[in-house]
C-alpha cells in the first residue's frame, strides 16, 4: 500500500512538474497556428500558417537572428579558448592557490549582467579615447563589444564543464609522450585534446546557447547590431503577433530535433559497443553483425516520427488555404458587434428616457408653491432679504437713527426686548 502511494504521488509529482515546466512552450507554440491577431489559443478560429511567412518576411526579426549567429560564434571561439586555458591552470597551479583562483574565475557567473555591460562600454569607451580613435572604431563595435561582454561571465561556464573532464585525466599519459620525445604541443594537440573534445564540444553549445539568449549584457553593449532578443524585447514593447509564437515554435521544433538526434547517436554507440563486446573471437577477425538503428533505439523511433511530422506539416502549409474560414469568423465577428452596438443603443436609450423623467419630476417640483420662512430669526434666511424695502426701513422713535441694514433688524439692539 504505502509502495503504490508512494509511486502514484511520484508520478502526480512529475506531471505537475513538467506541465508547469513545458506547459507555457506547449501554449505559445499551438497560438502560432490560430489565425488571431493576438497570441492566443481559446476561443479558437482558423487553422493558419500565415504568421510563418510574416515571421520570415520581418527584416528587424531576420537582422536580429544574423546578428546573433555572428555574436555566438565569436562568443563560443573566445569563452572556450578561455574557459580551456583557465582549467589548464586550475589543474596544474600550485594547490595551495587553487581556491583563490578558482574563486576569481568563478566571480563573473555572480556578478549581475547590468553591471558586466555596463562596465564593458565604460572600460572600451576609455580605451578608445586613450588611443585616440574615433567613435567609429572597432572598439566601439556593438558585436566587438557584446562578444567581449557576454565572453566575460560565459567563459566561467566553459571552464567548470571543462574541468570536470579533465579531472578524469591521466597526466601520466602526457608524460610518457614527453618521454618518447614529443613536444608539449604535440603531446596537448594529439593526446589531451582528444580526451577533451567531447568537453569542448559541450561546452562551445552551452556558450552558444547562453550568447544566444542573453539580454541583460547585450542591452548595453549591441550598439547599431541588435539581437535577437534585443528586438523581441522592443517589439513586445509595443504589441506582439503570433509570428513571436512561429519563432518559438521554430525553436522548440529545432532543440527537440537536436536532442532527439543527439540521443539516438549515443544510443547507438552504446548499441555498438554491447555488440562488440559479446562477440567472439571469429565475429571480431571477420565482419561483426551490428543490430540496426531503430532495435531498441527509441531516440531514433521518435527521431523519425518527428522528422515525417515536420514534412507533413509543411506540406499541409503549401496546400492548404484557410481564406473561407477567416472571412468566416470576420462575418460572424461583424454580427456580434452589430449585436453589442444595438445593446449599447437600447441601454442608452433607456437611459435617456430616465433623465427626462427624472427632469420632469424636478419642473414640478419647482412649480408648487414655497413654503413661508416664518423662522424667528427676523427672516434673515430669506431669498429677499438682502433688498431693502423703503416702508420698512423707517424708525418709529424719532431722532433716533435708522437701522434699515437689509436684515430685518436682527442685529437691532432692541430686537431682543419685548415691546410694552
């Protein structure tokens, strides 16, 4: 009992996990094919492929993808030409040094990638007025800058992948080639370099991928070659279509294609090593018989399903012609809104007709006459108080002065006696 719960809630949990994982990837992909002006996939409308051709008809998109190539390739040269040296230098300095040093190289990976770009444009921005170069230089190059910005912190990651292969070297390998009178080039170029190159090859798409997405450095550095994620950001600014959602998708599409790829060959290695190791003696002197690429190799199944997927699709794309049913959901948009117009009449109407009986209401009120403002107070309240009536002003007691202040006498020092 407690062994099936416990496999159940481990199962809930990687569901949970990789829907909250992929779940966004798998929505923003499905928007790209709704035929919405927004990225969206409820309510659906029309199966288009329409925002595939506005993808690769946008040139600041197009520019932004060329602009990142370049950036990443010179990224990967440097950060895995760097990253190699310092885990060289990790493995051979003296080992009381080792921490100091490796905390320096890892400083960049926790340094904020604001504060690397900025100071990168600050620094080269100083050095070219020190050599006296105008502002047209190289080094005041957008890609020379965004590749010596992003090849800061990158380099870092290069070098730990790089050093937990070389951990696994055996130096005594170097040193029996130096003993048979190799050279230290030759020894580095024909035996640790090939123990190195499935490190270096990670390592060099790590960068890549890590240069391709950076935002935070390039921001300050991209000058008049911005990226690809430098153009995202100010399109979004602004609005964005379902042609982002194409380049998403064109993305997923590729990274799972390459996974794929590269997990079949791997497979397929460990398929062919099995294979010569149970073989005997006679298979090994003749021509061994190597299982074939799809026996117990699901990479390679999935890699195939996926590739006559994509063919599929494009052909649907080529052939297939959503007009009707775009016009379709136009006529039926245009009904509802003539819809919520007549609503929005009606309810303005009404509101119209409340007003002017409330109006009504009012002129009647207005016309009944008022009631008197016999209040005690010398009708100082009065609506006509404040004109002075010429009868009413005159003083009974002779020589005495006037007191006709247009406020029926209140104020009159006598007001407060009783007449006698």
């Amino acid at each position: 009992m407690n062994t099936s719960f416990l496999r159940i809630s481990i199962w809930v949990y990687l569901v949970i996990f990789f829907a909250y994982l992929l779940g966004p990837l798998v929505i923003m992909s499905v928007t790209a094919f709704n035929s919405s002006g927004f990225p969206r996939m409820s309510p659906w409308e029309c199966l288009t492929f329409q925002w595939f051709g506005e993808l690769f008809q946008d040139q600041r998109i197009l520019n932004g993808i060329k602009n990142s190539l370049i950036i990443g390739a010179g990224t990967v040269v440097l950060s895995v030409a760097m990253g190699l040296a310092g885990a060289l230098m990790l493995t051979q300095i003296w080992p009381k040094l080792r921490a100091t040093y490796y905390t320096i190289i890892i400083a960049p990976i926790l340094i904020p990638g604001v504060v690397i770009g900025i100071s990168t444009l600050v620094f080269w921005d100083r050095i070219n007025r020190m050599l006296g170069l105008g502002a047209d230089s190289f080094l005041s190059n957008g890609i020379f800058l965004t590749v010596i910005g992003q090849s800061t912190f990158i380099a870092s990651y290069c070098m730990l992948v790089l050093v937990a292969r070389l951990q696994r070297y055996d130096m005594a390998l170097t040193e029996a080639a130096l003993d048979l009178g190799a050279t230290h080039a030759q020894a580095f170029r024909k035996i640790m370099l090939p123990f190195m190159r499935p490190a270096i090859a990670s390592a060099a798409v790590l960068a890549f991928l890590a240069s391709f997405e950076n935002y935070n450095t390039t921001t300050f550095t991209f000058g008049e070659y911005p990226t690809l994620t430098i153009e995202l950001a100010q399109k979004v600014r602004y609005g964005i279509t379902p042609a982002i959602s194409a380049l998403a998708f064109i993305i997923v599409a590729l990274t799972v294609f390459f996974a794929l790829l590269n997990e079949a060959k791997l497979k397929r290695q460990e398929l062919v090593a099995a294979a010569r190791k149970e073989a005997t003696v006679e298979e090994l002197a003749g021509k061994i018989k190597l299982p074939s690429f799809f026996a117990g190799n699901m990479a390679a199944v999935l890699l195939v399903v996926f590739a006559v997927a994509t063919i599929t699709v494009v052909g649907t794309a080529t052939a297939y012609n959503p007009a009707q049913c775009i016009a379709d959901v136009r006529e039926q948009k245009q009904l509802e809104a003539e819809q919520r117009i007549q609503e929005l009449r009606k309810q303005r109407e009404e509101r119209r007709k409340q007003q002017e009986a409330q109006e009504a209401e009012q002129g009647d009120a207005q016309s009944t006459p008022k009631p008197s403002n016999n209040s005690g107070f010398g009708n100082v309240f009065a609506p006509n108080s404040l004109g002075g009536d010429d009868d009413d002003g005159a003083s009974d007691t002779e020589g005495e002065p006037s007191n006709n202040s247009g406020f029926g006498g209140v104020f009159d020092p006598n007001s407060l006696q009783n007449d006698q």
